[in-house]
C-alpha cells in the first residue's frame, strides 16, 4: 500500500468513527453533540466542510482501492466487467 492508500484508509476510518459517535450520541442524548470534525473544526465551517469533502473523496477511493485488491479487471482487455484476474 502506498501513500494515498493510507491516507484514504485513515480518513475513511474517522469518518466512520465519527459517524458512529454521531449515532451513538443520537441515542444517549439527542441534544448533545458528539460530531468530532465539528467539534474540532466548527469554528471554521469551510475547514470542516473540507474535511468532509475529503473523507467522501476517500470513500470513492476505497471502491476503487478495494477493486483493485479483489482483482476485479477494470480496463477495456477483452476481459467482463468483474472477471477476477490472476495474480501473477
């Protein structure tokens, strides 16, 4: 795994984390807020909203990331959409 990789698992888990917490706080008390990036980040609504941004950014990397370590053939090789490859 490269850099990018990385750095799209990692966003992808704080968004998931933070999304958990969101539901959870929802259930323990409705009024709180328990939305880290917000929290952290919500004095500076464009900053926060970047960070968003950037974990949706990483959820549709990891699609593809995900394809890519399945083996899934993406390019025009002949091959059917979703036709696993070998390693090699």
């Amino acid at each position: 795994m490269n850099l990018i990789d990385w750095t799209a698992l990692a966003l992808v888990v704080v968004g998931a984390l933070n999304w958990g917490l969101v539901g959870i706080g929802y259930f323990v008390d409705a009024a709180a807020n328990w939305n880290l990036v917000n929290i952290v980040f919500g004095s500076i609504p464009e900053l926060e909203f970047a960070v968003y941004l950037l974990v949706g950014l990483a959820g549709v990397y990891g699609v593809y990331f995900a394809s890519k370590v399945a083996g899934v053939e993406t390019s025009d090789s002949g091959m059917d959409v979703g036709e696993r490859t070998t390693p090699k």
